[in-house]
C-alpha cells in the first residue's frame, strides 16, 4: 500500500495512543516520509488555494470593497477560502508531526527502546 500523509499520520498516532516503545530510526524514517510527502502533495496545493484565495480578494477590491469587507465575503461565501484553511490547519499539524517524531527518537535513544 502506497504510504499518503493520513496514512503515516496515522501510523504515528497509533504508537503513541498505545505506548508503544518504538526504535529511533521508526520515528526519524516517520518524519522523512512526511517530510518528502509534505513537499510534493502538501505544499504545492497549500500554495495553489492561496494564491485563489487571494485572487478573489484582489477581484473584490477591484471591484469597489474595503479590503476587510473583501476579506469577510471571501471567508464567508469562497469554496477556495475552505480549501485553503483546510490545507493550512494539515499544513501545521504536519509541521507538528515531524517536530514529535524528531523529539521522540532523541528521547527513545536516549533511553535505548
């Protein structure tokens, strides 16, 4: 089965959920593999919703809105503004993700799991 960050994520939180001792080198190839994913599935489609977002915003305030009244109705009404927080919020947890597996392979080597 072909790994995807969910899947990963995943895997991840199921060790942790059960306390299971796990090898440093299972968390350190755990970032990596969401560390490659993130770059090529994550980002680009983060980048891609933003730059949407915030043509629609452009396109308001073009037409005549505030840019904080451009802002509201986008977040409001946009599909793209959903998409877009959505990938934000994945984008952040993420981030977390990889900074736990890096902590939890320094401290499994530190006690030797």
């Amino acid at each position: 089965m072909a790994q995807t960050i969910k899947t990963i994520i995943s895997e991840m939180a199921d060790v942790v959920r059960e306390n299971k001792p796990m090898s440093p080198d299972f968390w350190i190839n755990k970032a990596i593999d969401l560390t490659v994913l993130w770059g090529e599935e994550l980002k680009p489609a983060l980048l891609d919703a933003e730059i949407k977002h915030k043509q629609e915003v452009s396109l308001l305030i073009e037409e005549g809105l505030k840019v904080n009244a451009a802002e509201l109705k986008v977040a409001a009404t946009s599909e793209n503004y959903r998409v877009y927080k959505y990938l934000e919020g994945r984008d952040k947890i993420i981030k977390e993700f990889i900074m736990i597996a890096k902590k939890r392979a320094t401290i499994e080597r530190e006690f030797n799991y």
